[in-house]
C-alpha cells in the first residue's frame, strides 16, 4: 500500500442550514425507556453547563450558567429543577409535559434566594419521599476497581447528593449513569435517524469551520488571526475551539486555545473546533514540503486507514483498537488515546474501543474517529479526527426517507473518499464530515491531500 500526496479538491458536498428538531415522541420515548431499565422510584439526572449531554438527549434542554436535575417519576412525571437563569429558558425543551420547578440555591452566588433557597424542600415538594429508591445519573461512571470507599459516590456535586440522600435515605441511592452511558446498552450509544440528522447539522459545519483556518493559513498570521477564519456562526459548541503552534523549543499543545503567537515556517500546527453532533480536528507543518515529516504522516494515515477498513457492524471494539495499533506500530507510532470513541451532544460519551474489548459495533452508533498519534519530536504534530455514524440498511433507507438531502450527502463523500483518497469505505459506514479523511500535511500547500494510490 502506497501513501502519497495528490492534487486533490475537496468538493463542496453542501452544509445543512437549518437544524434538524427531534420528535417530542422521541423524548418522550427516551424518558420512558431510561425510567423503565433503571426500575426505581425516580431516576434524577444532573446537568450543568459542561455536562449538558445526559439531560439534552432525554429533554432538548440544555442548562446554561448554573446547574439543573431531571427528575422522572412514575405516572409520567417530568420535572426539571433549576435556578433563576434558567426559568426563562427551559421552554426550549422538546420533551412534552415538563414542568419547571425552580431551586435558588443552583442559581449564581448572590442572585435572589428569597422564593426556593432549599433544594432538600423542594426535592420533597416535587413527590420524593423517604425510601423511595432513586437512580442518579451523573456525567460519567466508575468502572470495577475504581472505587474502594465504604459506600458507593457519585459524578455529581456532593451538594445534590447530600439533598436527594436528605429526602430519601442514601441507603436507596444507586449510579444509573450507564443507563444512558455505557458503550453497548446505554440509551445514547445507539442513536436514531433523526439523531443522525441533528449530528450531520453540527458536524459538517464544524469540518468546514477547520478548513476554513487550515486552507485559509498565511505565514505572517498569528494564531488568533488563523482561528479567526473558523467563520463562527453561533452554533452550539461541545467543547472550546483549539488552535496551537510550535517550533522545536517545545511540544505543540493541541489542547490549547489561540493566542497571539504567529507560527514560523516549519512550526507545527493543529486546531479542532467541536459542535453538538462532532468534532473535526487537523495537525501538520507550516511548509509545502518535508520529506521526513511526510514519512511519518503517511505511517498515520495507514492507521486511519486500517480504522475504516476494519471498523464494521459486528465488529469486536478489541478489534478495531488492535488494528489501528499494530499498524500504527509499523511506523513507530502508537494512538496517545482510544483510536476512536462514542460521540454526541458533548465531545467523548464511552469508547467500546479498548484493549480486549468484546463490545461489538451495532447500527446507529456515533463515532469520533480521534486517532492522535505519538510519539511526535517537538515542533511536529499530525491529527485527522471526524465523526462517522453506523447504519445498516434499514436505518440507511430510514435516513433516505425522513432526511434525503443528508443521505446523498453522506453518499456523495463515502464515493470521493473511494475514488479520491483511494480507501473504500463500507456503506453501513455514514461520513458525517465535510472534509472526510482529507489530510493534508503541510499547511501551505493545503491542496495537496494525503491518499493512497
């Protein structure tokens, strides 16, 4: 297999402008089927604003600035609790019957507390009640051995816990995070078509924000003026917009945010920009050209190539993470993470893509395909991450019916990619990217593209 670089334009596939919405049906059903696989008197499920995602995909609220619970109930009760800010805001949620009830204590330091200050009162007047068991879901779970104290935590704040424990006794207190969570059986691993729809939305407009900064790079730019070229429209985000450089003095941190620094020839560079559905990320060198660094990329390549070739309904995790690994190894590399993970509403949800993972592959499954690799010298980095969605034939002829324009999207890139990039990809597998395995290595001559011959 031969890696080279090619003249290559990356054709304008369409983004979608409006946002797919999700059936109210769809909530509805979520909620029912979260409460029904916990079995408990109520399931309450913590959001904040950097862990918005659990309580997004059951609700299509988001809480903003402070804090807010979801509590489900039998008899279908709804209620989200939250504080001042978002009393205003929670009619955004697409979930029917929601009542609103409010908690001053969630609410910033200093605002009113006059009306609800005590969460553990309203927690009783909302119908819990002592010993009623309750399922707690937080933004992430402990696996076996993680955890060696007297009585099981939680990943929420100690102040819910300590409220809802206050009501009903932390006895009857259970983590149901997996129930939405866990990389095969949790509710969010396997998405629906309308899903897909609302993912594509944010996903390809993140891919062209990326190319927009790395085709649109000048020498003389500082990083700010590259970031700058992202063309942000608003779009919610699901995490902070990355864009670092460096020389040979040091690494380049690709976590961090754009600063003032303007990059040299010959530095490296990477920058993501994330939004609700994927995240897309590319790295390479300020140059039109460099024998050795071309060398190493074309080895990364050939691991994001294994990742595609392999990856495939009904495949193992374990599978697919030994393939990009032994590949990857070939060139004296290896992935700094999971070689790809469970995505959504927030960038990383579970990853059944581990070392000796059993867990198989199943349509409707959300993937970032985030291969970094290293070891890289300082002044070098490389990355090509973008999202893609499983689906098998019925959910494809799904898509095709309730969201054609996205299908032949998702066609028309599976083909270039195949007769461009020179790597075939499956049908079950839906590029969701705008720029989907375009790699190009060297940032001033950003039209020539990484394939394989």
């Amino acid at each position: 297999m031969t890696i080279g670089l090619r003249d290559i334009e990356i054709p304008d596939f369409g983004l979608p402008v409006e946002r797919p919405a999700i059936p109210a049906e769809t909530y509805e059903a979520r909620c029912a089927e979260a409460f029904r696989r916990v079995g408990v008197d109520w399931l309450a499920v913590y959001a904040d604003r950097e862990h918005a995602a659990n309580v997004a995909f059951l609700t299509g609220f988001d809480p903003r600035f402070e804090e807010a619970i979801l509590l489900l109930g039998s008899g279908g009760r709804r209620i989200v609790i939250t504080g001042n800010e978002n009393l205003g805001y929670t009619p955004v949620a697409g979930l029917p019957g929601l009542e609103t009830v409010l908690a001053q204590s969630l609410s910033l330091m200093a605002q009113d507390r006059t009306l609800k200050p005590d969460l553990i009162g309203v927690l009783r007047e909302a119908g819990l009640r002592a010993g009623d068991s309750v399922g707690l879901v937080g933004w992430k779970y402990l696996e076996a051995g993680e955890w060696a104290g007297p009585r099981a935590t939680f990943f929420v704040p100690a102040f819910i816990v300590d409220a809802i424990s206050a009501v009903v006794g932390r006895e009857v207190l259970s983590d149901a995070t997996a129930v939405l969570m866990h990389p095969a059986d949790g509710l969010r691993a396997v998405v629906d078509a309308d899903q897909i729809a609302e993912a594509e939305w944010g996903a390809a407009r993140s891919a062209a924000a990326v190319w927009r900064i790395v085709s649109g790079f000048r020498l003389g730019d500082s990083e700010l003026q590259a970031a700058s070229r992202m063309g942000y429209a608003g779009e919610p985000m699901s995490c902070h917009p990355m864009l670092a450089s460096s020389d040979r003095s040091g690494p380049v941190i690709g976590l961090r945010s754009a600063t003032a620094r303007v990059p040299g020839r010959g530095d490296g560079v990477t920058t993501a920009v994330g939004y609700w559905g994927g995240l897309t990320a590319r790295g390479g060198l300020l140059a039109e050209h460099d024998d050795a660094f071309l060398a190493v990329a074309s080895a990364y390549f050939l691991g994001l190539a294994a990742w595609y070739e392999t990856a495939a309904l009904g495949v193992e995790g374990g599978a697919v993470n030994e393939a990009v690994i032994s590949t990857l190894a070939r060139g004296g590399l290896r992935p700094a993470l999971n070689p790809g993970h469970l995505v959504g509403l927030d960038e990383w949800v579970h990853s059944p893509i581990r070392p000796g993972s059993m867990e198989r592959i199943v349509s409707g499954m959300p993937f970032q395909v985030d291969i970094i690799p290293v070891p890289m010298p300082d002044g070098w980095t490389l990355n090509c991450e973008d999202p893609v969605t499983f689906a098998d034939a019925g959910l494809r002829a799904t898509l095709a019916e309730r969201h054609p324009a996205l299908a032949s999207r998702c066609e028309v890139r599976r083909r270039f990619v195949e007769d461009r990039i020179g790597i075939a990809v499956r049908d079950d597998i839906l590029l969701l990217s705008a720029i989907p395995l375009c790699l190009a290595p060297f940032w001033l001559a950003s039209g020539r593209l990484l394939s394989r011959a």
